[in-house]
C-alpha cells in the first residue's frame, strides 16, 4: 500500500506545473485553478481566459470599482436625450500590438464582428451590444452608434472584454483569436503551452499611462491542484495564486503569505433545460429547489464561507430581491415529492449533472447528487474537460448544468444575458413574454425606482418559475507573498495590475 501511495504521489507532481527557476526580472508569476479555452475576447468566457484576455484587450470604456464608467479607448462621450444615440470620441494615440494605428474603422469592425450571427459572440445581446442598429464613423476618431430601443445601461454594457476593440488584419489573418494576438492593452500575448502556461509580455506603446504595464511580464500557470499552487507559493516560485476557503484553513502562521478578498457578484447555480423533458414542467423545477439544502451545499463547497443567494445577489444593493423569503429556498423533502408525483414521477427520474472549470462547480455537483436521491432523482455526474464543458454550454447541451455567473454591474445583465429569451447567456432556454418586456422597459427607464421595480417584477417571475436553482454568492479569494503591493481586486475587476509591484 505505501508503495501504491508513493507512486500515486510521484505521478501527481508529474502533472504539476510548477515554474522551475525563479523569475528574472520584474516579473509577476500567478497560478490559475483552471486552463484557459482560448484567447478570443468576443467568445470566450471562464475565468482563467478573461484574466489573460483583460492584459491584452482594452474596450471603450472601463468601469470603476464603484461602477462608474470611466475613459478608456474612448475620451470622452455624448448621449442623446432619447437614450438612443451614443457617440464616442477616441484617443488618438491607441495602437494595435502589431504596431497598426487603430481608427474608428476597427471600432465598428469590431461590433460588427461581435453581432455577426455567424460567430456566436457573448456580447451579441442587449446586455452588451446586442442592441446596436447602426454604426457611422463620421472621421477617424469618432464613432456614432444608435441602438434599436432606449438603454440606460449601454454605456456600461460596452465596458465588458466581451466587447473589446479588436484588429481586423489579425482576425482576417488567424480565422479568429483563439490563439492569437489583436489586442491594444498592456500586454502582448506571449508564450502559450496548454496545460501549462500562457505568458503575456508588457507593450511598451500603450497609450493610457493609467493602465501602463507594472510588469515586464506576466507568467500564468496552469496549477489545477489547489495544495500545488499554495506549495508553489510557500516555496516561492510563485507570486500570486487563485485561492479557496478551504485553502484559507491550510496557511499556518508562520507561512509567508498574505490573504487578499472581496465579496463578489458571482453565484453557483444549477441551470435546468426548460425545453427538455423532464425540466420543461415547472412542477420539476420547482421539486428540485425544494429538495436543495444550500446551507449544507455552502458547507462543502464553500467552507461555509458564501451566502445563500439568487441571481441578482444581495451584493448587487437594492436591485436584489430577499430569496430567504421564498418558500423553496427551504428545504421541504415531503413538497419536492409530492411535486414530483403531480408532474408524473413519483418514482423520481435519471439525469445528468454536468460539471466542470472549477472545484466550487464540482462540489456543488456532488452535494446535490446525494441531495436529490432523497426525492428518487437518479443524478450521474459528468465532470467535463474545460474545452467540453464550454462547448456544452454554448450549444445548451444539458440536463442540468452547475455554473458559476457574475451578475454584472446591473440588474439589466443579471437578467436579460441569463433570462430573456434571446439572452446570450439563456442555456437553459427559458422564456416567458413577460420578462421580455421588461427586459425592455428597464433598459430604456432612467429613473432609478421605476427600474427596480421593473427588475424586481422580472425576478421574482424568474425565481417562481424555478428556471434555476441558485445556490450561493461567494467572496473570492487570493494568496499571495507579502512582497505584492497595491493589488486590490473588487467585483468590477480582478486584473488590474496597473501600479502592482513586488518589493525587493
């Protein structure tokens, strides 16, 4: 046995990618729960893609940690009285890394790249740019756009990676941007080895001294093993590492590092297949919140560190609706069965749990497993590679699907990116007419009560009919050596690294 466990243990540290030299140069070393599935900012969505794409990629406008929409690629802005024209005046100095002066010509490629059916882009919805009808660029440094309907919102729907300014020649040149460079930010993308390692190198030209490279480089490491990456940072061959509670209870005293937080926007949800059987009866659904102990979930997955929550979470303020309130965020085995029975399976049922990215999406996956016996549901548990995880979500394959969401910095993305019918992010393919239309009315409504109320009556339609079973808003975690100063990441942005530096 002990020779079992050692071979067990050589073949682990085999996997384990875990830089072999220390860095030279001023060099940022961070270690990442999960490969990145390519680099193209208008199609990819984990995690560990956006925080390398948010090195390379700039957008027209950013938003600040108090949600506030600051400058970016765009100076300055006008927006007409009706809500419906935005127009946007460039900086002049922006260039692509291939050294291409970029014009208000690359800006409209760029949206006309994102609403193009053809590609599948995350930001073609009216949570991001979905509402675009037209885009004129009166001179090289202007860009005119006006919108199908009113949006408050656009300004900072538009500050998303998913609508970054990308250059039409590499684009033309690669296919797409899976693996290759089109970016204007402070980085450049370097060195990619899959499963292993991406580097981004600093861009001398950048044209914003406020988001000017701290770095010569960034290296990211691809370190799935959570025990791996904080002895990689015990050990100092690594800076920065993607932390979790349960890694939080592993760091002694004595232990040279410092714990870095922030509450988060994100929630853990299980999405059910409105259109597929057994999913597309409500009664189902509903059984299935009623049979979730979150409390018990948030245990295991979380280490007790999140809060129960729906999708638009408690730290979203007063867009939030109180889901302790409702009835099925109570556990009630007797009312899921019942429920069950009503819909036509009182034996219960089998499906499919589909799992993967990271290790609070599996956890929650294998709680809910056994949960779901105790109402006869027979739940397989798929835990997909990163690439088939993603591909099954974008093609809506799915029973039900574990996935971590940011709300965003407005209610509008909260809800109609997950939950109106055209919705970008809609994988489980619900629909109501109800929530359409005021997906629309609170979009183009300025005054602030009136759009939460607007808000609060979509949600509170949303979360009756059960079209997810939300579990819980967690806080996000970083470790990091005590030698990283000035990195403070907030729900609007972990990958700012603009003014980080590492003492000496």
């Amino acid at each position: 046995m002990k020779k079992l466990l050692a071979l067990v243990l050589v073949m682990m540290l085999a996997l384990t990618v875990v830089p072999s030299v220390l860095a030279e140069g001023n060099v940022l070393r961070y270690g990442m729960e999960t490969e990145p599935a390519g680099f193209d900012p208008h199609t990819c969505s984990s995690h560990a893609s956006i925080r390398v794409m948010s090195q390379v990629y700039n957008q027209l406008v950013d938003l600040d940690e108090n949600l506030v929409v600051i400058p970016e690629i765009a100076k300055t802005w006008e927006v007409s009285d009706d809500l419906l024209t935005y127009t946007f005046h460039l900086a002049d100095n922006v260039t692509f890394h291939s050294g291409r002066k970029m014009t208000a010509a690359d800006v409209k490629y760029s949206f006309e790249r994102i609403l193009s059916p053809e590609l599948g882009a995350l930001g073609n919805s009216s949570s991001y740019a979905g509402d675009i009808e037209t885009i004129e660029t009166p001179d090289d440094y202007t860009v005119v756009m006006r919108l199908k309907s009113p949006s408050v919102t656009f300004l900072s729907n538009v500050s998303s990676i998913y609508c970054s300014i990308v250059d039409k020649d590499v684009v033309e040149a690669k296919g797409d941007l899976l693996q290759a460079d089109g970016g204007t930010g402070p980085y450049t993308l370097g060195e990619y080895v899959p499963d292993n390692h991406v580097f981004v190198n600093a861009y001398a030209d950048h044209f914003d001294p406020a988001f000017k490279a701290s770095f010569d480089a960034i290296e990211f490491y691809t370190m799935t093993d959570a025990n791996s990456r904080l002895n990689a940072l015990r050990a100092g061959t690594i800076d920065l590492i993607v932390a979790d509670t349960a890694m939080l209870d592993l760091v002694k005293p004595e232990d040279p590092i410092q714990e870095i937080s922030y509450q988060t926007r994100d929630y853990f949800a299980l999405f059910m297949n409105c259109t597929r059987a057994p999913y597309d009866d409500v009664r189902v659904r509903q059984a299935i919140n009623y049979a979730l102990n979150r409390e018990e979930i948030i245990d295991f997955a979380f280490n007790g560190q999140a809060a129960v929550s729906g999708f638009v979470p408690a730290s979203m303020g007063h867009w939030a609706v109180d889901v302790t309130e409702k009835d099925y965020y109570t556990q009630n085995i007797e009312k899921a069965k019942a429920l069950l029975a009503e819909a036509g399976y009182p034996d219960g049922f089998e499906t499919v749990i589909t799992v993967g990215l990271n290790d609070g999406i599996r956890d929650i996956g294998m709680v809910v497993q056994q949960q779901l016996e105790a109402i006869g549901i027979k739940a397989d548990v798929q835990n997909e590679e990163n690439a088939t995880y993603i591909d099954k979500w974008k093609a809506h394959d799915l029973d039900i699907m574990v996935c971590q969401n940011g709300a965003g910095s407005d209610p509008n993305r909260g809800v109609a990116f997950f939950f109106s019918t055209t919705g970008s992010a809609n994988i489980q393919n619900y629909s109501n007419a109800r929530v359409d239309e005021l997906c629309v009315l609170g979009a183009g409504e300025a005054d602030v009560d009136k759009r939460e109320a607007i808000y609060k009556e979509a949600i509170n339609i949303i979360l009756d009919e059960c079209a997810t079973a939300t579990v819980a808003c967690p806080k996000a975690y970083f470790l990091a050596t005590p030698a990283l100063q000035g990195y403070a990441p907030n729900a609007s942005s972990t990958s700012n690294f603009a003014g980080v530096t590492i003492a000496k």
